[in-house]
C-alpha cells in the first residue's frame, strides 16, 4: 500500500481525494489547501487529516497528487521530488518550459521516482476505443469548445483546454513537429480564450485544433483522416465512429453497415463501424496506473516526457499567438 498525499482540494481535487479514497493500493495520509476554510469543509466532508503546511504532509507520505493550480506545480512537485516522492501532477506539468526543463533534470537524478501527468483525455473511453496501433494520421481536425467558466483562467485556453488535444495528437504522430502558425484573441479573460493553431509534421501530416472557452455549448472531438480511414472521436459523448474502405473478398464484412463504393472498375465498400466503449471512470483509471507503475512498475501512459512535449507545443502556439497579436493592426 502507498502513502499518499494530497495537494490542492479544489473542484477538481476532491474528485480525486474520493477516488484516491477508493483505490485499495492507496492510503490517504492527508490533504492541503492554501485556504484555511477549504481545509476545514473538506477534512469534515472526506474524514481525511487537513495539514496546515505542505512540507508536513510530505514528509507522512510516499506519493503525492499535485491538483493546485498550474502557477504552483514546479513548486509542490520540486519539493516532493526533493523528499523522494513519487508524485502525480494535473496537466498542464507547468507554467513555462523552463520549469519542466528543471524538472526533466532533477527527474533524470532520481530515476526511481515515479511522474505521471494528468492528461486525463488519454484515458477517455472514446480514445481507448481506438485501435492506435492502425492509426496513421495524415490530418487531424479537433474542437474543444467550453461554455465560459471562471475556473481555469489563469492560463490561456491553450494551456486550459487545447493541451488535451495537443497530448492526444503528439501520442498518435510518431514525427517531430515542423511548425506552427497559431492565432488567438482575449475576450473576457487577459489570455487568449479562444485559439486556433495549425501544425505541421515532418512526415507531412497537419493537425488543425480549435479551443474556445466561450463557446455556447460544449464540444470536445477529433476527427483523424488517413489513407482508406476516417476516424471520429467524441470525447464529450465517448463514443468513436470508424470508416473505412473494405475489398469486396474481405472476410466479415456480412451483417455489418456498408454501402457500395465505385471507382470506374473499382469496386468497393465504404465500411462503418463503431468500436466497442467501455465505460471507465478515466481518473480512477490514471490513479489506478500510477498505483501500478510505483508497485508493479509498470509503464506510465503519460509520462514526464509527455507532459513536457504537450508544454512546449502548447508554448509555440503561444509565441505563434504573440507575434500575430502584436502584429496585428486593425483599420476601423
């Protein structure tokens, strides 16, 4: 069993208190919260030890989960990694990339130390549903939008909400990034809340990803096009179309939905299929590996390395969004 800890009992962090509550291979030794009155609703709500400092509860536990916002991950997880813990952190990993740079140092010095990050889309029903070993995308469409929401903006909505699709796409193109054209505006917030970014692949394929936080509905999909395949995926609703071109000889295909499809002498099936989607809870299952990979080693799904490539991305675009912003001259 594994002593954990808690950091930030926020919104999103009593979320995971109550799975980590749950998670035989964890024993809550205790939370913090920077708010003495958060502390106190909380240690009544979930019967769980409230500490006063953080370096207190670090030193009773041999993990610890980082949800306290993003300005004070490099900070929490700096001081964790210092005491030897294992440490599980909300995307994104940090505030800038020279912070993730340090940590990616001090992780290469401690190389028993476990670090897992919470791009928690990763583990979404809809995405496990896709067969990703077959998926060799060529373009990539995505939409995150969000109805507005105070929570969350403190960074921009690149860093809020388009880092999950910048983890996702990264996992799935197996090439460098080659560039980056982005633009972005600040509606409410002083950060960009809605943005647009275009990147481009050194095995030629392009990713085209929109995030809005002032969206008047909620959407969050992908749509992957490849050679003979188009992929659909729904975050939001967690489900996952497939089509897809089929032989006519190939075995199978009876009783599934297919229409006929004619190139001149060409024959062929537009094939339509929906994956299987099972329903997991996708934080416990985040916590549940990185239990895993402390006790059994198992490997992480979304490592440090990760969640430092989705950073850097993310910062491009915002460079990317600067620039354009700055050159940006309107004639009224």
């Amino acid at each position: 069993m594994i002593k954990i800890g808690l950091l930030g009992a926020g919104h999103l962090g009593k979320i995971h208190l109550k799975l980590l509550k749950e998670i035989p291979e964890f024993q809550v030794v205790g939370f913090y919260d920077a708010s003495p009155e958060v502390r106190l609703k909380v240690e009544a709500e979930f019967q769980v030890k409230a500490f006063s400092d953080i370096s207190s509860l670090l030193d009773a536990a041999e993990a610890v989960d980082i949800v306290t916002p993003t300005l004070s991950h490099f900070d929490c997880m700096v001081a964790a990694l210092e005491k030897g813990l294992h440490v599980f952190v909300e995307k994104p990993l940090t505030h800038t990339v020279g912070e993730a740079e340090k940590l990616r140092e001090i992780a290469a010095e401690n190389p028993g130390l476990k670090i897992q990050v919470g791009h928690v889309e990763r583990f979404n029903p809809a995405f496990l549903a896709v067969n990703q070993a077959s998926v060799r995308p060529v373009f990539i469409e995505g939409h995150r939008l969000a109805v507005y929401n105070p929570r969350g903006t403190d960074v921009s909505v690149v860093l809020d909400l388009m880092i999950h699709d910048l983890d996702v796409i990264l996992s799935l193109v197996k090439a460098p990034v080659r560039s980056i054209s982005a633009s972005g505006v600040a509606v409410i917030s002083e950060s960009p809340d809605i943005a647009n970014a275009r990147i481009e692949f050194a095995n030629g394929c392009v990713a085209n990803l929109t995030a809005s936080r002032i969206s008047i509905k909620n959407m969050r999909r992908l749509r992957i096009f490849q050679k003979n395949t188009y992929l659909a995926v729904d975050f939001l609703k967690k489900s996952t179309e497939v089509f897809r071109l089929a032989e006519p000889d190939e075995e199978g295909l009876e009783g599934k939905m297919k229409f006929e499809f004619n190139r001149g002498d060409d024959k062929k099936f537009l094939l339509f299929e929906q994956p299987e989607v099972k329903p997991v809870n996708a934080i416990q299952m985040e916590l549940e590996e990185f239990a895993a990979s402390i006790l059994r080693h198992q490997p992480i799904r979304v490592s440090l390395e990760d969640g430092y490539r989705a950073l850097k991305v993310a910062h491009e675009i915002l460079a990317e969004i600067d620039r354009n912003t700055q050159a940006y001259d309107p004639v009224f």
